[in-house]
C-alpha cells in the first residue's frame, strides 16, 4: 500500500501486533522491473508503486513517460504482476493511456480494500496546469487481482489548490469520497522559496492502535533535511500541526519515501542523504518511528529516488519473513530504471 502526491487514502487495514525485535534483514533477490530509454514507445520509468493483492499477489506499477522524463508530458501506467512472491513477472501491460497531453497523468497511490477484495488505483491529469487548466482526480479499479481494471472514474476535480497535504476519504469502498485533514503549505498557494513550509508527497500509515501516521516530504527543507511526520487521531478528520515531527533521523533530499508497518515494526525507506537522492536505505523502529534502530540496511549506495514498500500477508511461516522495496535506481541518474528488492527479515534465523 503505498503513499504519493498530496492525498492519503483510508481504507481499512488489518491489525498487525508486536511479534520479534530481531530483525537483521538483508537483501535476497533483486531484479530491474522497467528500464528507461529502451526502444518502444518508453522514454523514462518513474514513480513505481507497490502492492500486496488480497489474494497473495504482487503489483508494481510505473508512470511510462512517453517523450521525455519531464512530470508533464503524455504517459502510460504500467504494471507488472507477479503471483510467485516476486520470482518472476508478467510483461508490462499499460493499464491507462493519456493520448498526447502536455500535461498528462502522473500516479498518486495505490490502495487495497481488505473487506471487498478490490485495489484502486489514484492518479492525476493535468497536475501542473501546463497547457491545460483543470486538474482532475482520477481512480481506476481492479476486481480481479489486477488482471483487468476499470474504466478511468473522476473522483475529484481539482487537486490541491495550494500545496500540502490533503486528506481525501472514503467510507463507502471508493464509491464516492470527500475530503478530510489537511496540512496547508505557508505561504499558502503561493510561490515558495527555500526553507518554507511545504508538506509535499506523503505516506499515510495505520498503526496498530489505530492512529494514522503519516510521513511527508519536507519539499523546502523547512526546520531540518528531514522528513516531516503528522499524526491522525480522528481516522484521517484532522492532522493537527502542534503535533508535528520533524524526524532528524529520517535525513531526506526531499523525496517521496515510503513506509510500512508489519507485525508491530515500522520500515522507513529513502534515499538516506540531506543533499542529494543517493543512499537508499531501509530502517526500522520498535516503538511506532519514535526512535531507530540504528542499524539500517543500505540497499544501493547510487543513485535512487522515489521507493515504495510493501509485503504479502497471505502464508504466515512464509509472508512475515519478507518485505518488498521497489525504487528508482541508476548508476548517473537515478531514473535510470526501476529495480525491486526482496528484502529477508530474520536473515540470521
Ligand atoms: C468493492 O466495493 C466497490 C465499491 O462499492 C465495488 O465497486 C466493488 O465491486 C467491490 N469489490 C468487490 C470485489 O466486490
Ligand atoms: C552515503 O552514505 C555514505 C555512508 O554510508 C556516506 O559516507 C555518504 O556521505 C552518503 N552520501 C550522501 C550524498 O549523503
Ligand atoms: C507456506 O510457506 C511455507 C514455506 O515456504 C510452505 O512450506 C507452505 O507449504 C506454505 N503453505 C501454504 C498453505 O501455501
């Protein structure tokens, strides 16, 4: 399950509990999904997703920009699937299709809905107002383990006016949504300049005792190069700012990372450098991100960016061994392609 560009999406998760505090994960596959610059209709991969399926598959997902590898631009969403924990994966199909637009889709978040078995797909069209003046939010939906989706349904107009994090929320399995909390960037909807407050793209956790934590890019570096956490008490209502964490621990390039929490342990994942995307590196804390252990498991050293984590859930002996991290990942640029990890948690059991 995992975050990006501005919203969290609530839906209801399964309660993990508190199992075992040794953890020594280590990387045990690694494979390149998509790599850019390939021949085809594919100029640059970015923005990978992933998630668990209620029926024990893996699904990634990638913004395939068409012309360059500018945000704007037309694009395909591609996915790949793999029903084997990550051994293997099917081709790429390209689930949604933006035509030519200058401004075309660009992928929000990718949720599933334990209760009714669906998984939903948010993106946006139109996001930066270039050459078009109306920003959509829109979703597509899968019934059937991500083999076929949804016609694109609008759930939205508009995406967000001002910059922050925006809440929207749905009570009824997607059918229609509204918006909840938000945290307003400073200046409000006008032009930033370093170190303002600037919540960017984040990453909404349940915890086990019910709360919504959400982790969330500190786009101008307000108050530290760190991540900024907010915290939910009222199911995603409200994200009041005097509880607001700059995590010192969390160093970020201002990025979007990603977070994860299973059987009562919360992952962290980033390029972990104040300066520049390089580092991506996987952490882990005991006490819901109060503090980190310090050791940390350094995933590739070069360049990367954008990560998502996510783990299956369905064979206990098997599922609560293993995370997964999909990232950006180059050797000059870290949009070079997009690689996954199969990390092991117990490496030493
Ligand atoms: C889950 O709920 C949504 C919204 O009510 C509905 O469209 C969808 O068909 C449901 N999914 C399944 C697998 O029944
Ligand atoms: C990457 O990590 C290494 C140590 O593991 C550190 O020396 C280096 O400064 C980091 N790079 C950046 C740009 O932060
Ligand atoms: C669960 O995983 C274990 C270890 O790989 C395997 O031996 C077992 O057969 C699996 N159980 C089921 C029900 O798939």
């Amino acid at each position: 399950m995992c975050r990006s560009l501005f919203w969290i999406f609530l839906l209801s998760l399964l309660c993990s509990f508190a199992r075992n505090n040794k953890i020594r994960p280590a990387v045990v596959d690694e494979q390149l999904l998509w790599v850019s610059g390939q021949a085809g209709e594919v100029n640059t991969y970015r923005i990978p997703l992933l998630t668990f399926t209620p029926r024990g598959s893996l699904l990634a997902f990638a913004e395939a920009r068409k012309m360059s590898f500018k945000d704007t631009g037309a694009k395909f969403i591609a996915l790949k699937r793999s029903t084997d924990r990550g051994a293997t994966w099917s081709p790429t199909s390209f689930i949604v299709d933006d035509g030519s637009m200058a401004d075309g889709l660009n992928l929000g978040s990718v949720l599933v809905d334990e209760e009714n078995g669906s998984v939903i797909l948010i993106y946006t069209v139109c996001f930066h107002h270039y050459h078009c003046k109306r920003s959509n939010t829109m979703m597509i939906e899968s019934l059937d383990d991500g083999y076929t989706w949804s016609a694109p349904l609008v759930c939205g107009h508009g995406t967000v006016a001002g910059d922050g994090v925006f809440c929207i929320l749905s009570d009824d399995h997607g059918e229609t949504w509204r918006y909840g909390a938000e945290l307003k960037s400073i200046p409000y909807d006008q032009p930033k300049k370093d170190l303002d407050f600037d919540p960017d793209e984040c990453q909404p956790v349940e915890l086990n005792d019910g709360r919504i934590m959400v982790n969330i890019r500190n786009n101008k570096n307000y108050h530290c190069h760190c991540r900024m956490v907010a915290c939910s008490l009222d199911g995603g209502e409200s994200l009041p700012v005097e509880k607001l964490v700059f995590d010192h621990t969390l160093e970020d390039p201002a990025v979007a990372a990603s977070a994860l929490e299973k059987d009562g342990v919360l992952f962290f994942s980033n390029p972990a450098s104040q300066q520049s995307r390089v580092n991506l590196t996987l952490r882990w804390s005991l006490n819901h991100g109060k503090s980190w252990v310090k050791n940390t498991l350094k995933i590739w050293p070069g360049p990367s960016g954008y990560s998502c984590l996510a783990s299956l859930k369905m064979n206990k002996t098997e599922d609560n061994r293993y995370i997964y991290v999909i990232f950006e990942k180059g050797n000059r640029e870290y949009y070079e392609s997009i690689a996954l990890v199969k990390v092991d948690l117990y490496s030493d059991q």
